[in-house]
C-alpha cells in the first residue's frame, strides 16, 4: 500500500510522512491511518467514475 502511494502520488507520501512526524501521537500509527483514509479515498472516486476498482487479489 504504501509502495503504491509512493509510485503513483509522491507528493501525497510526503505530506503523509511529514504529517506523522509532527504529531505527539505514534508517527507510524497517524501514517498508517492516512495511507488507509487515502485507499479508501482513491476505491471509492474510482467506483462512481465507473472505473474498475484494484483488490487485493490482484
């Protein structure tokens, strides 16, 4: 998941990162939970644009 945020949207990544560097909560835990917000993002715009969606399977 994060491989693919870092190939397909970079500077997404590095707000991600840098977001969970300024924080007093767990860095890995906010990042975490905003790859996981952008995933879900991303599945939902492509599901009413029409477009297949990627699952894990793939």
């Amino acid at each position: 998941m994060i491989h693919y945020i870092k190939d397909e949207n970079p500077e997404i990544n590095s707000a991600i990162i840098e977001a969970a560097q300024n924080t007093n909560l767990d860095p890995k835990a906010v990042a975490l939970g905003a790859y996981m917000t952008y995933i879900l993002l991303e599945t939902a715009m492509k599901e009413e644009a029409g477009q297949q969606v990627f699952t894990i399977d793939e």
